[in-house]
C-alpha cells in the first residue's frame, strides 16, 4: 500500500455515502453551484435503492407526515420534511422521467417498476453538474482542523487525506450488512461526543421459537389479511407466517414499535366480529363443521392449523358458550410473545441512531461542529415501511445541501 497523501481539493464538501440522502445532497448542491465529492464504498451508488421494493423502488409516500416516523424526538422531522415535500419529491422525479403510480397504501413506484431509473436520474445529473462520485472508497476518520476537515480513506489501493471545508455523513444505517453497512457514522458521532439513542433493527421480521415454532413452521407461506397492534400502535396489512415466525408488512411495521419481552396481538378476521358470524351461519347451517366454515373464511391449511387450539371437529350447533368464546378470542386477540427478529440482515432499516438534539432541525448541521451535517437512516428518525424512509432521505440531503 503506498503512502498516505493529503491533498487540497476544489470541492465545497465532501458526501460520505452514495445512497439516497447523499445522492440528493449532491444533486441539489450543484443546482446551488456547490461542488461535492461523493464517496461510496460499494463499487456502484444506489445499493439500497436498487433493492426496494423488490427491485422496483417505492420512493416516496403521499401520505407522509411527521407521525409515521420514530424518533425521541417526535416533533424533528416537520421542519425536513416542510422545506422538501412529497408533492417536491413527485414534481422532481418526474423532471427528470420519472413518472410515479400509486400502489397500496399511498406508496409511489417509478412506472417503469425499475428502481434503476431512479438511480440513473442521479448520475446522470452529477455528471451533467460536475459533481464528483468515487466508488469503492472506504472512508475510515474524519479529523477536525482549522476552517474545515481531513476526510482520510483508501481508494485504489491507495490511502489519501482530502481537505474539506464541510463534511455529509449520510452512511447509512446498520441494516444488510453484506451491502455494505457499516457503523461509520455512529463510530464519528461516538468520536465527536454526540450523543446516540439506542440502535436496533427495526422492519424486521420477527422469531418464534421453542414449543410453538411447529405451529408457525406447519403455516409457512400462508399470508392472512390482519390488525396487528400493541399498546402503542395497530397496523392493518397482511402477516405472513414463516418456519422461523411471522413476517410480511404488518409484522415489519409492527417490529418499529416491539421491544424484546413483550407480547404483540393479532386479528385474523378485522373488520369482522367471527361471533356474529358464526351465530348467522348457525341458522343457516347448523350442520357445518366449524373446521369447514373456517376453511371458507381462511384456508384450509390454516384452518386445520387451529384443530389444536379449538373444537374444529364440532358442528355450528354443537358449540358452547365456551366454545365461542374461546374462537373469538383466539381470531380477534391472537397473542404472540416474539423470542426476537431476524436482526440486522434482514432488517429494512435501523431504529434509534445520533441523537437529534445534537441536530439544528433547520439545517441538520451537528450544533457543536461546525461544517459537519448528519443525514438519512443514521440519525434518530425512523420511518414506516411504504416509501417514508425515501421521502425522509431525499429531505434530508435537500436539507443539507442548502447550508453547504
């Protein structure tokens, strides 16, 4: 390896990170004349954008709002998410071809279903504004001086020092760790004595295991429409049961908001009271088995999942009082005590991160660093699944860019 070269550079700021949040920052510092210099340790920008939303990127949510994102501070994210809006994002991508189309719940796909256009949009405008973008450099300390910083790393071999008067940390979070995720902006925040709210995977499936792992794994691949809730908060989308436990986009919302310990409840009939239900079908047909009549409601497979949990082999009109009970409360209050979830691998994003209170909410620049910002999924502000931690990254870099 050769030797260490420092060198002064004409760029305005250097962009640890080539996801969404850095990506954005140095679009629209060039639309401001600024010159950045991207630094991105994956051989291409854009990793995570090109995975979501199975390959087709939901990159934003029109129905964003501060209440679908955590934080410890809950009031954060309105000054972002005000100076860069959703109808901003909308009106942005379709400048460039971009044209999006809703899908469940309010979130926006490109038309194309190719989360590669959305990744091209930002090349492509970094070459066309002279912004630089250095791939497969893996930045290791950022070192305060006089009127700026030396951002050290190693590239081509090579370890280089680059002065910088302003430096983006827009790493990214801990989640997938085999694309790349790294702990480099907690370890700078932990370096500068920021404070850091305690990190976990967060969108994440979650585990079953010991005697009831049979009952999950016998259910594999069966997706039920439900509420899920908690004393925080209910979501109601499908679950989806797995060998392992319970994913699918109730479970991942709900994971945000789980903390290990604690139980989670599930309504596999919402909207429907199944007592009111069975009293209805009695009348008509008293002579049903139960295990048939919740076969036409779910499935067979689940269904007979059931037999060891109520009296699917009595008829309509045979069951008790108790019996009734004990079916209305297992469909409309199935109680679930997660062993945990399937961490950082299979984790969409990561909850907790640098504390906002190191954060100006104007400009997201650390308050006692000057020259030194913080975006994305490494600061404390988590969003929903459904195109929210896009919007929240395209703020933030639109954000930053402002003060650079």
């Amino acid at each position: 390896m050769t030797a260490n070269l420092t060198k002064q550079t004409d760029f305005d700021a250097i962009i640890i990170g080539g996801g969404a949040c850095g990506l954005m920052c140095a679009v629209q510092a060039g639309f401001l004349g600024k010159r950045t210099l991207v630094l991105e340790r994956n051989d291409k920008v854009g990793a995570k954008i090109l995975i979501s939303g199975g390959g087709r990127c939901n990159y934003t949510n029109l129905y964003t709002s501060a209440q679908q994102f955590i934080s410890a501070n809950e009031h954060f994210s309105k000054s972002t998410l005000s100076q860069w809006t959703v109808e901003d994002t909308v009106s942005f991508f379709e400048t460039y071809g971009i044209i999006g189309k809703e899908k469940t719940l309010g979130q926006l796909f490109p038309e194309s279903d190719k989360a590669k256009d959305i990744v091209n949009v930002f090349t492509s405008l970094c070459e066309d504004l002279g912004q630089g973008i250095w791939c497969d450099t893996l930045v290791d300390g950022i070192e305060p001086v006089d009127s700026g910083y030396y951002v050290s790393f190693e590239r081509n071999g090579q370890r280089q020092t680059l002065f910088t008067p302003k430096v983006v940390v827009a790493s990214g979070g801990l989640p997938i760790p085999k694309m790349g995720a790294t702990d480099f902006g907690l370890r700078i925040a932990r370096k500068f004595d920021l404070k850091i709210n305690d990190t976990a995977p967060a969108l994440v499936p979650l585990t079953i295991i010991g005697k009831d792992q049979p009952w999950y794994e016998q259910l594999s691949g069966n997706s039920i429409f439900c509420r899920v809730w908690n004393d925080r908060i209910s979501f109601e989308e499908n679950i989806l049961f797995t060998h392992w436990g319970l994913s699918g986009p109730a479970i991942l919302q709900i994971s945000s908001y789980w903390r290990p310990g604690e139980y989670i409840y599930i309504d596999l009939l919402p909207n429907q009271n199944i007592v009111e239900l069975i009293r209805q079908e009695r009348e008509a047909n008293g002579k049903k088995m139960l295990l048939a009549y919740l076969a036409n409601l779910f499935t067979r497979k689940f269904a007979e999942a059931l037999s060891d949990k109520l009296p699917v082999d009595k008829n309509l009109a045979s069951l008790s009082k108790v019996d009734i009970d004990s079916i209305s409360q297992l469909i409309h209050e199935f109680k679930v005590k997660p062993a945990g979830d399937k961490g950082y691998d299979k984790a969409e994003v990561m909850r907790g991160g640098v504390s906002t209170d190191e954060l100006s909410s104007k400009t997201l620049e650390v308050k006692k660093m000057s020259g030194l910002y913080y975006g994305g999924e490494c600061v404390d502000v988590t969003g929903w699944l459904g195109g929210y931690n896009f919007q929240w990254a395209w703020a933030s870099g639109f954000v930053i860019a402002q003060g650079l």
